[in-house]
C-alpha cells in the first residue's frame, strides 16, 4: 500500500493516463497524490508536441519574444494542473499540487524526496532509441534516480 504517490503531470493523454492510474491505485486507501508539473526554457513548444491540450492564441501567447511569455507559461501549465487536482478530489483522494521550473527528471527527484514518496507514477512516449540518445527520456532518468519505485505508464 502506498501512502504518497507522485505524479508527473504535463497535461497530455499519456500524463491523464499515468494520472488515472494513481488515482486507481490510490482509491480506497489513506494515499494522497502529489501532483507535479515541471517548466522550464520554451517547454511550452514541448507540451504541444506531446498532445497537451494548446489554446487557439498559443502563437501569440506564448511567442519567447512576448513580454509575458514566462508569465503566461507557467498559468497555462497551472491551468491544466488546477483541473487534474479537481479530478483526483473528485474521486475523494487528498491532492498536494505543484508547478515548479527546472529540469523535469531533477524536480521530479529533488520532491519525491521532498515530500517521501512511496511510488512515482510518470507516463512515457515510448520514444525510439534515437530520440532517447538525442533528447533523453524523463522517465528513463526517474527509474536510474529515483528515491523510490517508479510506475512507467505507456501509450497503451
């Protein structure tokens, strides 16, 4: 039984997959979720590309030359972390969420231990292993550093 599961959140299908599987775990039992979303430089571009849902005006809202780019990031990432927290409430499991900057794998670590998880819970897009090489995976660096066990949800 886990009592604090950490979820890495970034507002995309296979983040709500990893999310509905924590809240799954998390039913019926005295575990409480800690939600995290990590942005960092131009993240923003990142998210979209993984199926995050994008507002219309996204080219003007967040254009790296706008005055209120950085502003608009992060309100944007609370946004859609503000209706997950509302979803895990929902199902009756106390939520803790979290929208920090940094490099995800490095927060993600650095509040597991924060907050002593007993399980992080983070979705993969299943990336080639030359996109690995090239970008890295979150979830590949959170199983190596981990403080805890690390629940991988995939596409399917």
């Amino acid at each position: 039984m886990f009592k604090k599961i950490l979820v890495a959140y970034d507002g995309g299908d296979i983040s709500m997959r990893a999310l509905d599987k924590a809240i799954e775990l998390a039913k019926d039992t005295p575990a409480e979720i800690h939600l995290i979303s990590v942005y960092g430089e131009n993240d923003i571009q990142a998210l979209r590309l993984h199926g995050t849902q994008y507002p219309a005006n996204a080219n003007e809202l967040f254009h790296p030359g706008s005055e209120d780019y950085k502003e608009a990031e992060k309100n944007y990432i609370t946004l859609f972390q503000v209706e997950s927290a509302e979803r895990v409430r929902q199902a009756g499991i106390p939520v803790h969420p979290i929208v920090t900057k940094g490099k995800p794998h490095q927060a993600i670590v650095e509040h597991a231990k924060k907050v002593r998880a007993c399980l992080i819970v983070t979705g993969t897009h299943n990336q080639g292993t030359a996109a690995k090489l090239l970008l890295g995976s979150v979830a590949d660096s959170l199983i190596r550093h981990a403080p805890c066990p690390v629940m991988v949800v995939g596409e399917k």
